[in-house]
C-alpha cells in the first residue's frame, strides 16, 4: 500500500471512530429523571413534527420518564394519534381526563403543550377543497387541559406553552382563563413568513388566505417576492411584502442581556415560522420579535394598530414558573437519530447560514439552547425540593 493511500485509510479509520466517541459519550452520562406531559393536538402525520424536537432534546439530554426509560415522541404525549396504516384514515385520542387531572398534578414534574391548534378535514383526508377553513376533527384547548395547568401551576411546577393555545379553534373562554392563569394576552393577530408570496410557486400558501383576501380588497393576489402575512381573529388579511412594505422580509427574534446571559440565546436570529402578538402584561420579556417595516408598512400597522416589536418569549415573575413562546418553536424536523450523540448540538451550531435552512438554523441556535436551559435550571430546582 502506497503512502498516499495508507493516509487515507487512517484518515478514514479515524473518521469512523469519532462517531463512535460521542456515541459512547453520550451512553455513559447519567439519567435525568423529569416527568413531563407533552400536549400535541396537531398530529396529522406520522412524523409528529410538532413535538418531535422537543423529544430530541429529552433524549440528547438523557432525561427519561418516571420508569427510567427513554421517551418515545410516538408515544409519550397527550393528544391526536394517526393509526397504521394510513389509507384506513383511524386514529385515536389520548385526552386529559377531569377525573385525573388531580393525580397526574401529583405525578408529572412539568407540562408542554407544544401545539392545540388539532386536525381538520383538510388536514386528514385528501383532496378537499382548501379554499376554506374546513371541519375540525379535534383540537383547541379545552377545559380539562386549561384545569390540568392550573393544578400545575398551583403545585409551582413548570409549564410551558406556546403559539396556538390561544387562538382559533380554542373557545374564547378557554383562551381568556389561560391568558389571566399565565398573565398575558393575544391581541388576536398571527402571521408568517414565507420565501415567496408567489402562489404558483408556493405551495405551503394556504389556500383560505388567499380567498379571503380576494374576497376582502376586491383584487387579484398578484404577490411575487417574499413577505409576511398577517390575519387576525376575523380572518382579516394583511400582507408586507419585501421591497415595498419591508426592509427585510423575513421577521427577526432579538434577544437582550438578560436572556442571553441567562439561556445562552444569541442577539438575534432570523424566525421563519408562524408567530402570535401577545402583550406580556407582567411578565419578563426574555426576547422580542420584529418586524423590519419601511415608511409605507409602518403605516399599515399603525392603521390597524398592530406593533412591529412584540414579545418573542415571556417568562414568569411570580414564583410559579411557566413560559409562553409565541411562535410555533417546536415544530422542526429534527432527525432522531442524532440525539445519541453527544456535542452533535454544538457541532450543528458551528455550521453556519450556508449550510442550513432557516427553519433548522433557529433550531439549533434559539430552540435547542433556550429548551435546554429551562430543562437544566429546573431540574437543578428539583434537586433542592
């Protein structure tokens, strides 16, 4: 063998055995044990994106259930259960029930409600018209998780929630009992970023916005370039669209001294998802989003009162811990796979904008860190109760 050719072959040895080092690594650190109920209503697939890298962390930081094990993001969580196989369209419901609520209080350390927004007929079944909000099958928040938060969060156990607990198709009364149990309060806008507001070229469009805004000013959608969308509690669309209502197209969360001192958060990171306006009423503003308007989309947002820096993430200051993010954090396609190995967080923060989409670029510099943070200083909590 050639000496040229025996580098290689070291080279490739050596390549293989890292790996296998933080494989092991990973292994041997100890178990955490942290009782978490996860709430995910919108499972429509089976890649159950919505909660899936909130398990990602779970298992990368080897924290397992009460029995020790690991969880399982196809099990372990409360809500919409697509059964196999798929063309039979059954499914199950796994439901906080009222006669439980007091036990399971007792039992888990900390609760997530990580998206109730739930599944419609759209959603399940394929080839319905999408030109209109369609049937819900099952979703919103209800009275039995709404009583189960509280019970959490009169035990000062950890909870947290984020965008879509409060809006549609959760009942106003619902929505207002959690805003005054965590101390906030949707101004009942939402919107979103999207690359290209072209609708032949997008497809993620969706389809009942577009009607409504035909229907709304009268005119064709005739949208090119990238921008976000706005609509609030009425269906009432607003669009910025880049160049001609904003400076940047995409929305930023930027972060201040407290929250980057506190949860290792970067100052500012580029969000590419759907997102609410809260207000945060006594809360600690941990990061804020914005929206980078010009002079003409300033006007717009001040014509329908909507702020362009809102609250990105709250935290509690009254000694009962909870959180609200108030945009759709969890939902990434994270591959399981990856949790075995130990630094493979870090590793994926060293590779920059280039080299990854927005979506998994906030991931792994804003979601992972800032979950991680909250995971470690509350169990640290834990261990002096």
């Amino acid at each position: 063998m050639s000496k040229f050719f025996r580098k290689i072959f070291i080279i490739l040895v050596l390549l293989s055995l890292v790996p296998g080092y933080f494989l092991l690594k990973w292994a041997f650190q100890p178990k955490k044990q942290l009782k978490v109920l996860i709430l995910d209503k919108t499972v429509p697939t089976y890649d159950r994106i919505n909660h899936r890298s909130f398990n990602w962390i779970l298992t990368h930081e080897k924290y397992v259930k009460g029995d020790n094990k690991r969880y399982d993001y196809t099990k372990d969580y409360y809500g919409f259960f697509p059964l196999k196989p798929e063309r039979k369209k059954e499914y199950k419901i796994k439901r906080i029930r009222l006669s439980q609520i007091l036990a399971m209080a007792d039992s888990f350390d900390m609760a997530y409600y990580t998206d109730t927004y739930g599944v419609f007929f759209n959603d399940w079944y394929k080839g319905i018209s999408r030109t209109r909000k369609s049937r819900k099958i099952y979703g919103g928040l209800n009275n039995n998780d709404y009583f189960f938060l509280k019970e959490m969060n009169d035990r000062r156990k950890l909870i947290i929630c984020e965008f879509n607990t409060l809006i549609y198709p959760t009942d106003p009364l619902e929505r207002t009992k959690v805003e005054n149990l965590l101390g906030i309060k949707w101004t009942e806008w939402i919107g979103k970023y999207f690359a290209t507001l072209d609708s032949a070229k997008n497809p993620d469009l969706p389809v009942w916005i577009l009607a409504k805004y035909r229907q709304q000013y009268q005119k064709p959608w005739d949208f090119k370039k990238g921008g976000i969308i706005l609509v609030n509690q009425n269906d009432w669309v607003i669009v910025l669209e880049e160049e001609r209502d904003l400076d940047f197209d995409i929305p930023y969360i930027y972060t201040g001294e407290y929250g980057r001192e506190k949860y290792g958060l970067p100052y500012k990171v580029p969000y590419p998802y759907w997102f609410e306006i809260i207000e945060s009423g006594k809360n600690k503003v941990v990061s804020t989003f914005k929206l980078h308007v010009n002079e003409r989309g300033d006007s717009i947002l001040l014509a329908n009162a909507i702020p362009d820096e809102f609250p990105a993430v709250v935290e509690s200051t009254n000694g009962h811990p909870h959180y609200y993010f108030a945009g759709n954090f969890a939902s990434n396609p994270v591959q399981m796979r990856t949790a075995y190995f130990k630094r493979y967080d870090d590793l994926s923060r060293l590779i920059g904008m280039p080299f990854l989409n927005t979506k998994r670029y906030f991931y792994w510099h804003y979601y992972q860190p800032l979950m991680t943070s909250i995971l470690d200083q509350y169990y640290a909590t834990l261990g002096e109760k």
